[in-house]
C-alpha cells in the first residue's frame, strides 16, 4: 500500500519538476525578448537624437523635425510600457512630449535654396551620410504608417533635393580645383558627372536648370581647351619629325 503511495509522490514531484521548469524558462525567454526590445528601442532613440542633433548644421524643416521627434516618443513608450522601472523613463517621456509641442507651435518653412555646402571634403561626406539616413529614417517611419503620404513625398524630395545638391556642387568644387592645376581631363569627368546627375532628375526646378546650363557651358570650354591643346601637340609633334628627317637627309659637312 505505502509503494503506490511513493511512485505516485515520485511522479509527482518528477511533474512538479518539469512545470516550474518550463514556466522558469518561459519566464527567462519573455524577460530576454523584454531586454531585446528595449535594447532596440534605446538604439533607435540615440540614433534619432544623433540625426537630429545634425539638424543644427542641415537645415530642415520643421515638419520632419517633428516626425523624427514622434519617433523618439514611440520608442519611449515602447519602453515604458515593457519595463516601467527604466530609470527616468517618466522625465524623459515629458521631455519628449514638451518638444513635441514646441515643434508643433514653430511652422517655420525651410528651403532647398538656403543649401551651404560644408568647406571640406570630409564634412561634405559626413553632410551626404546625414542626409541619406535622414531619408531612411523618414521612409520607415511612413512604412509603418506614422507620416501621412503627403508629408512623406514632401519631405522626401526635399532631402533628395538636398542630397543631390551637396553632389553636384561637390563635383564642381573639384571641376575648378583640377582645372586651376591643369588637370583638365580630370575636370572634365567631374562636370560630366554633375550633368548626369541633374539629367537624373524627372522635375528639374530652377537650379536644376541653371546649373546644368552652367555645367554645359563649362565643359565646353574645357572640350575647347582640350582641343586645342591636342592640336598644339600633333603641331609640334609633326615639327619635331620634320627637323629630324631635315637633319638626317642634309648633307654632311667636310672636314
């Protein structure tokens, strides 16, 4: 009588066992998922503060300033609401919030017109870098239905606008710095270069124009130099062969 009793004890302790076993490790999972996501969520906060940081030296508008702030809020409240114990997290969602309706009090409108492109190379690089992830940012925001298509196709070609113009002023600076060292092949493959990029463009605008019939202009007088100086070397080529044929067929003098 008292063997039954001990398996069925056994068993059961063995079943007991293997419960809080699984429920310890579904514990463990959901807690590792938890850490996963605000890991995520932190990522995407100091990645959207960084842009907007650089938004003090690319001026954009107020609108995508906005959506890239909404998107610190989300990230926020994801975190919240998974781990309310995140040190400051309350502060920082009121913070978040207060800028949010700065923004949304400040309408100001920015143009592409208003581009400064950076004073070096490197800057420039980084300026493109910004842009590109600005643009990144703005299409996963809308993907995920957070900006209206309207805003969306606006900001979008602002970006695209100013990425394209930091490109080809880029491509003229050198232009100018190869043609200033007489370097005028390597010129020449820069202006080439920005006219296809503005040839790139569906919508040209006003600077689009403009500069391409600035580039035009430019690289024909470089095909004109270039020309010309091809043309002085066959010259002189051509001279330097007649002398040496008059040389070898004159007669030899007599001693």
């Amino acid at each position: 009588m008292i063997f039954p009793i001990i398996i069925v004890l056994i068993v059961s302790l063995i079943v007991m066992a293997i419960i809080v076993n699984a429920v310890q490790q579904h514990r463990n999972k959901v807690e590792s998922e938890k850490r996963i996501e605000v890991a995520k969520q932190k990522n995407v906060i100091d990645e959207t503060e960084e842009i907007l940081l650089a938004t003090e030296h690319i001026k954009v508008s107020q609108q995508l300033k906005y959506i890239l702030q909404q998107r610190i809020l989300n990230a926020l409240k994801i975190i919240a609401q998974i781990n309310p114990s995140v040190m400051d997290i309350n502060s920082r969602l009121e913070t978040a919030n207060n800028k949010l309706k700065e923004l949304a009090g400040n309408q100001e409108q920015v143009s592409s017109d208003s581009f400064s492109l950076p004073s070096s190379d490197k800057q420039v690089v980084v300026y493109i870098k910004c842009v590109k992830k600005m643009r990144g940012l703005l299409r996963s925001e809308y993907t995920k239905g957070r900006v209206d298509s309207s805003a969306f196709v606006v900001e979008d070609k602002f970006l695209e606008r100013l990425q394209l113009r930091a490109n080809v002023e880029t491509l003229m600076r050198r232009g100018e710095s190869s043609i200033q060292a007489q370097q005028l092949g390597s010129a020449r493959q820069c202006i080439e270069k920005a006219i296809t990029a503005l040839d790139s463009q569906t919508q040209p605008d006003d600077y689009i124009i403009q500069r391409k019939q600035e580039l035009e202009g430019k690289l024909k007088q470089i095909q004109d130099s270039l020309r010309s100086a091809n043309t002085e070397d066959v010259l002189k080529r051509r001279e330097s062969e007649r002398n040496e044929l008059d040389e070898l067929f004159s007669e030899k003098k007599k001693w």
